[in-house]
C-alpha cells in the first residue's frame, strides 16, 4: 500500500495538524508516514495544503504530491490538484459524482457542536481527520491516541469532533 493524500483548507480550520494526527494514527498503527504543510503568508483564511503520505514501506520521497490518490476538502470551493479516485469534503458528495468514491459529512456542524471555534471560525481539522481516518482505514484507537499525543491537555474536544465523524462519515 501506498497513499499519497492532499488536504485543501484555509488558515485557521485545523488541516497541518490533521495532517500531522494522521501521520501519527498511521504510524501508531504500524505504517511508514510523513506529513509536509506548504502555505504562503499565514494568515487565517489563506489558502493552505497539507501533503501526507501512507505506506507499509519505507518512504523516501519529500517532494509535494501532485497527483493525490485522496483529496481532503475542508471547503468545497477550493480548487484541488491532480485526479483523485477517492474525495472527502466537508458538505455535500453533490460536486464530485465524478470521483469513483466521495464521502462526506458536516464537519462544520461537529465542529461548533463541540465548541471548536477560535476567532468566529469552526475548526474543522478534528472532524475531518475523523472522516479521513475512517474511509483510509486507520484504527479507531490509533486515531484517538494520534490525538492526545499532538494537542494533549486541550484534546477533550477534538477527541469527541473526531469520534463523531468517524461514526457518522458516508460514502457515495
């Protein structure tokens, strides 16, 4: 197996450390991974990608992924490289009947269930990374280990965005 996965987002919604959690379900779960952000001037609302990669080999490229096997879609609206066969976007699987697989939910809606708001915006990285962990077939436990480990004290929250997510995900 090898996955090479992009997350499109803005600044702000959670999607480096989603790509970071990931990486680190993956290898908690035995897989090789890495995570690379690429973004230009942070600020919140910018567009920002995250570059992720899974294998149950030793990984040796460092270069951005170009052509994803997955898509992460924190908002709809923004433009995504490559082909994918497999999207996961925040909304509806409507826009993307083109894709072999879509799967989707309401990460906007857990996000403000769950009080993950900063400055006025939802962060959405918590279930988004639920949803993705749940379609790349990532374990749950692993999952919500990955968690903890990256936002420790403050991962109440994230830890129940993310259950939510992983439960309630469909794919098209």
């Amino acid at each position: 197996m090898f996955l090479e996965i992009s997350i499109y987002c803005r600044g702000g919604q959670g999607g480096v450390t989603t790509a970071r959690i990931l990486a680190a379900a993956a290898m908690l779960q035995g897989y090789f991974s890495q995570s690379m952000p690429q973004f230009g001037p942070e600020r919140r609302g910018a567009e920002v990608k995250a570059f992720l990669r899974i294998s149950d080999k030793e990984i040796r490229r460092k270069c951005p992924i170009t052509d994803p096997d997955v898509a992460i879609l924190f908002d709809h609206k923004l433009r995504y490289d490559g082909d994918p066969d497999t999207v996961i976007v925040n909304y509806s699987s409507k826009l993307f009947e083109d894709k072999s697989k879509v799967c989707y939910l309401d990460a906007t809606e857990i996000a403000v269930k769950n009080g993950l708001i900063s400055a006025g915006w939802p962060i959405l990285g918590p279930a988004m990374g639920g949803a993705a962990a749940k379609v790349l077939d990532l374990d749950y436990e692993c999952l919500m280990k990955a968690i903890k480990m990256e936002l420790g004290e403050k991962a109440e929250k994230s830890v129940k965005a993310a259950d939510e997510a992983y439960r309630v995900v469909k794919c098209a």
